[in-house]
C-alpha cells in the first residue's frame, strides 16, 4: 500500500490480515493445530531461545491468533499485542510481569466488579496488593502511590456505571511516578477511545465484548504501548529488565526494546500461566472485529435513544450516561469517546432492589445475563449478580446500589428495545 | 533526510540491495541482541562478517571474526553498528574510508550519530539509526506478526516463503 496512513476502518478489515503464505486464503485460516513441525534442530533451539520468530506450541503463540494480535495492536496504536483465553487471564499476565510479593497496584475504585474481586482477594494471594483510589479525586491516585507501586490501572469507560475517566490527569501522575498506566478499554473499544493516544502504556482488554461483538467467543488482549522505559530504575521492573534464567540470560528490555512488555507476558507469563486462546476463538473474534466501527456505533447511536428515553420515564430516578447533555461525565465523554459513549450504562428505578429484580425477570426482548457487548440488548441487575460480593459501601462506589440496572444495549431496532423496557419496568 | 521515522519502502530497497553485511560488535554469547541479528541474518541468506577485536580470528556461528572493517577481505555492502552512540561515529569515518565505499550504515535500536549519518549521506550513503534490521526484515516478511508486532504492512499480496525453503521463514516479497 502507499505511504498514506490507513484510516481505522482499513485496519480493522486488514491489518495483521496477509493472504496466508501457504495456501493464498484470503480470510484468515483457522491453524487448529496445538504444535508445529521445526526445520530441524537449530531452529528449533532457535526458537526455543527466542533467536528466531515462529510458531512452537499453541500454548504460546499460533498463526491466527497472530492475526488478531497485530490487528489490535494497530487498531490501539501499539506496538504490539498478546491475545489470552479471556480479559481475566489478560490482568493476570500483566500483573505477573510487573509484581512480585509484597508489591502494590493502584486501582480505580469504578471497575467492572469481577476485576475487583480478582485485585481483592485472587491477587492477594500472590502477594500482590490493591491501593483503592477514586475517578472523581484524582488527588487520590497520586496520595496511594508508594515505592512498592508498579502500576496503576484504571477502565477508560468504566463498568457498569459507563463513567468516563480523566485518562490525561491519571497519566499524569503515573508518569511522575514513573510507573505505567494500564488501561482497560473494554466498553470503549478502540473505535471509540485509544488510550496510547492519552498517555497509557499497556492497554488490556475483553475481547469477549466488542471486538467479538457476538457473544459467541472468549478472548482477552494486552497491548503494548511501546512507550515506557522499563530500564530507567535499576531494579523496578526485574522481568523486563534483568537476565531471565529461564531464558539463559536474555533480557527482554534489552533485547525487544518498544516490544519488551508484550514479549515478557508471552514468554514468561503465558508460556508459564498457560491461559492461551484457542484458534476458533480468535477466527471469531477476528470475524467481528471486521465490523467494529459499523456495530459500535449502531450501539452508541441506540444507547443515546435509550437513554434519553429512560431519563423522561417517571419510574426512572437517575440515568448515568455520559452522552447525557448535563450528565456529570458529559465533558470527558466529548474529550476521551467523542463519537459515542458506549453501549453500556446504568440507571436507577424508583422501586428500588425489587422493582430492579422484577425488570429482570420481565424482560422478553433483552437476555437477563452477565455479560455485556453482544449485539443483542443484555440487562442485569448488578447487586444480586455480577457485584453481590462486594459490601454495601463497596457497591455504592462501583455505581452498583440496590437500585441499579445495567444495560448493554444492541445493534436491534431501538424502539424494540425500548418496547420491551417499557413493557418490563410495568 | 529525517532520522525520525522511514518509509517501508525505503528500509525495504536497502533489504534487498545489500548481500554482505559488516556487524560491528557482533558477540558470541547466544543471549545478546547482536548474536540474535547476527544469526538471523545469515539465517536469510545475507553473507555477514562479524567484527570484534577481542575474537578476532575465532567465529560466530561459523562466521570467520574480524577485528576491524578494514580486514574484511570482500566489499561490504552494509555495515551494522552495535556500538553506543558515542563511538558510533568512528565507525561510520572508517567505513567511509573503505574501498568500494559500503551503500549503507545501518546504527542498531538506541544508537544515533546524526553528524555522523550527514558525513555518511555526503558520500552517497543511505543510512539507518536507531532501528534492528532483524526486526525491519521481521516486518517486511511479515514473521515480526508471529510475535504479535504490529509491522505497519497492509497488504493483499499472499506473504512470501523464504528462498531456503524453510517451513518456518518468510521472505521479503520483490515489489
């Protein structure tokens, strides 16, 4: 192609995407296949010290997980990306690379509620701990940094309460602190926010929600930025930065430079962890992500009719959604997602915990489940599902109180949607 | 020119004009970034003379060593610098002085002499810096995908076999 940049539209259909090298098939073939043959000795001790690119195991890397892996990776801007068996396993690599016992991780208190489960309690027993910090005080993220911290992670649109984080100020407290900003972008997406763009290192995601887009497969992916020196202090980040005995004395800073990270999370986290994405996985999603830009905003445009909708209904307390006129996050939705703020979003029913449960349970059109992202309209009532582990004060701050409903809204016909709310908050 | 960023078509003319190919400060420990580049690029063919004082005389992946550019008994048609900045631009003034004069001074990732690139360019010199040619070759192939790296190619030409008939090898495809 010409030395003209591509749009995002024409990566999202190409990048990563070559006619395959053996056969000329235009779509991406599905290599389900767990290992691959090696030329002969050399290559393979080449491959097995890092000395040459290749396929060796499935558990490690696989060509049409390759595909998916560069096409985000360019859709983010990064440098380069690792795809795994789901958005889950994705913070857990990360976070394998970056701490060791005895560490701490600085996390906003707005995550989708299994994240802060996982931070909580499955992280603290590697020795990995979570300073809480707050969206609405960024002065609070720069008070819980302390030299054991060796991230900071936040959501760009944060679940379920679709609030929009001042990505901008938050970089900029991690850059002083030298240490890298993680970003999940899972209710964003790249169409609607890139994170690099803003300032993150490390952009993670759930591939399993729009860039799947169908709800038909698990995926999860991390994002090098290519934009942090893991070198700088001596010391701070020793997997990136120190000889790996695992790997005869290589050092991945060193040797992959702008890649280093995404390196390290294969080599040592997923090579060692082992949550790989199947092949069929990755085909799917690379499947929807063809048509990301298309559906996502067929989401925001029916997300913004919804909620302008519910906002008029007397049933209907509050509505958070930041592509509200007057909503409080409206501002940093028009800075950080200006062409929509996403799919999901929360709102308040008058009748509280019951009448929550009741819509649920009356929905004919929406699917009463946890997930969000899929091209059909999803509805859950957080705090008796996806958050009821969390303690009442741990809920209000999520955005999760007893009167919460959740919706992920779909690319159907929006007065349908609306139709079957109508009918279910009766 | 701008040292900043390159044109893949640029990067991708300089792959496949150069046959032999100088590696200043090639190591022979297999955990070092230069034994990496070394053996890949002999790996697609390209005939490289590793240079390195201390060995000279030994080899590097059977490679004879040489101790400096000038012992190099064939025309170098590129010569790879894996020195710091700072002794960097030594390096570009004797390959200057070399007869034919190499087409091209590649100055590995974290390495940059932009006084030495402008002497190198007077004498009709392409230059690269701050940049892996492995890694460039990686993207061009389309192998630098297969470690999830992002390579910037968008293309609806089928990816290309290396000449060696390697499963496992792509190629630079002629455009």
């Amino acid at each position: 192609m010409s030395d003209q940049q591509p749009g995002f539209d024409t990566l999202a259909i190409h990048a990563g995407a070559k006619p395959d090298p053996a056969t000329g098939a235009r779509a991406t073939p599905i290599y389900q296949t767990t290992s691959f043959v090696f030329d002969d000795a050399q290559h393979a001790a080449d491959l097995f010290a890092l000395r040459a690119f290749g396929n060796i195991y499935t558990r490690i890397m696989n060509p049409t997980q390759a595909v998916l892996e560069e096409k985000v990776a360019a859709l983010e801007g990064g440098t380069a990306a690792l795809a795994t068996a789901s958005g889950h396993s994705a913070q857990l690599i990360i976070c394998h690379s970056l701490m060791m016992p005895g560490d701490e991780i600085v996390c906003a208190r707005q995550l989708y509620g299994g994240s802060i489960n996982a931070f909580n309690h499955s992280f603290k027993s590697f020795g990995w701990n979570v300073v809480w910090a707050d969206i609405d005080d960024i002065s609070s993220f720069e008070k819980a940094i302390t030299p054991k911290t060796k991230a900071i992670f936040i959501e760009s649109i944060a679940n379920p309460g679709g609030r929009v984080t001042d990505m901008d100020a938050i970089a900029a407290v991690a850059k002083k602190a030298h240490v890298p900003l993680i970003v999940d972008n899972t209710l964003a997406s790249p169409y609607l926010c890139r994170p690099i763009e803003h300032g993150a290192n490390i952009v993670v995601e759930s591939l399993t929600k729009f860039l799947g887009g169908h709800g038909n497969s698990m995926g999860g992916i991390i994002v090098d930025g290519g934009n942090f020196d893991w070198g700088k202090n001596k010391g701070q980040f020793p997997m990136l930065s120190e000889p790996n005995a695992s790997y005869n004395g290589v050092t991945m800073y060193e040797t992959f430079g702008n890649i280093a990270f995404a390196i390290t999370c294969r080599v040592l986290g997923l090579r060692d962890l082992g949550p790989a994405i199947s092949p069929f996985n990755a085909f799917q999603i690379l499947t929807g992500m063809e048509t990301l830009s298309l559906r996502m905003q067929r989401h925001c445009d029916n997300a913004l009719k919804v909620a302008e909708w519910l906002s008029k209904d007397p049933r209907v307390s509050w509505v958070s959604y930041a592509a509200l006129p007057g909503d409080k996050d409206h501002d940093n939705q028009k800075k950080y997602a200006p062409k929509g703020a996403g799919a999901v979003f929360t709102f308040g029913l008058k009748g509280g915990y019951n009448a929550g449960v009741g819509t649920v349970s009356k929905v004919e059109l929406l699917s009463h489940l946890a997930n969000v992202g899929d091209t059909r309209s999803l509805i859950i009532h957080p705090a008796s599902t996806t958050h009821s582990q969390l303690t009442p004060e741990q809920l209000e701050k999520a955005g999760a109180g007893p009167d919460v409903v959740r919706l992920s809204v779909g690319i159907e016909d929006v007065a349908d949607i609306i139709a079957d709310l109508d009918q279910a908050m009766s | 020119m701008n040292h900043d960023t390159y044109d893949a078509a640029y990067i991708r003319k300089i792959l496949e004009d150069v046959r032999t190919i100088a590696i200043v400060g090639a190591s022979s420990n297999e955990a070092r970034p230069s034994f990496f580049v070394t053996k890949y690029l002999i790996d697609k063919g390209y005939k490289v003379f590793p240079l390195n004082p201390g060995m000279a005389g030994r080899e590097i992946c059977g490679r004879k060593v040489y101790a400096s550019l000038s012992d190099v008994p064939e025309a170098i048609d590129m010569v790879d610098i894996f020195r710091n900045s700072a002794v960097a631009a030594s390096f570009v003034d004797q390959a200057l002085t070399l007869q034919p004069v190499p087409k091209v001074i590649w100055m590995q990732l974290t390495v940059r002499h932009d006084e030495a690139a402008e002497r190198a360019e007077a004498a009709g010199v392409r230059v690269v810096m701050n940049r892996c040619p492995k890694i460039e070759y990686g993207k061009l192939s389309g192998e630098w995908g297969w470690v999830g790296g992002n390579s910037g190619v968008i293309s609806s030409k089928k990816q290309s076999l290396h000449g060696s008939g390697k499963m496992q090898s792509l190629g630079i495809v002629k455009q």
